[in-house]
C-alpha cells in the first residue's frame, strides 16, 4: 500500500524575549495546527532562518523592542535575505515608542500587546489567509 502524503501543517517563527509572552503565543498557535520554532533576540532568529532555510516559516512573529537589534531592524535582515517573509509584528509599546524603533508607519501588519487567542489566530489567518483540511492554505 501506497504511503499518503499528508501535507506537513504551516510554520511560523515566533521572535520574543519575554517568556511568558513567547510562551503563550507558542501554545495558542500550536493548539491551532501551526508548528512553531521560537526566537528570543533578532541573532537567534536570523540563526533558525539561516541555518534551516529549507523549512522557511510562512510567518514571523517579532516583537519591535527586543534586546540588541530591534524587531524593525530584523525584519529588514529577513526581507534582504528572505524577500517574500511575510511578517507581524507585536508590541505593548506606545506609537512614539514604536516609532523610535524604526516603526513609521503601520502599513506593516501589526498586533498590538496584550491579546486574546482569537485575535492572535485571527491576525495571523488575515495575514496567511485561511487553512483548508489539513492545514493546507486556501486561495482567495
């Protein structure tokens, strides 16, 4: 008998140096079928991009303030060496404060700090767009 392919379920990369926050963003997308990998500065994740470059995340979550390099300026290291990354960010921090991280406009896809799991996987749905059976994506 044949072996069925089943279609492994979406990626994403969560960048936070907060535990707890990381935490539950890991256990609210892992409930809903997404293998997820964690990051806690930009050097690990640009580390978990790099070296496993045949299992690109669909999505990166980052945190805009994080120690060392901020989330903005990770998220330009991704697009230079991952051009079609597709990104959220996620802050608890006010617009000024976010603009002083090299966040100037919110054209980029943004979560604020705190949230539900339903806004989380509603974010991360609008962003990725919906699954089919499986965890296969859908188109539309």
């Amino acid at each position: 008998m044949p072996k069925q392919h089943i279609p492994e379920m979406p990626s994403i990369l969560v960048v936070d140096d907060e535990p707890l926050v990381r935490g539950a963003v890991v256990r609210i997308l892992s409930r809903h079928g997404y293998r997820v990998r964690e990051a806690v500065t930009a050097e690990d994740a640009m580390t978990v991009l790099t070296t496993q470059a045949r299992e690109q995340p669909l999505l990166v979550i980052i945190d805009i303030v994080l120690p060392g390099d901020s989330g903005v300026k990770l998220a330009e290291q991704i697009r230079e060496e991952f051009p079609h990354q597709r990104i959220l960010y996620m802050s608890a921090y006010p617009a000024d404060v976010l603009g002083a991280e090299g966040l100037r406009d919110h054209t980029e896809e943004f979560m604020p700090k705190p949230f539900t799991a339903a806004q989380l996987i509603g974010k991360v749905e609008a962003v990725l767009g919906p699954r089919g059976p499986a965890g296969t994506r859908t188109s539309g």
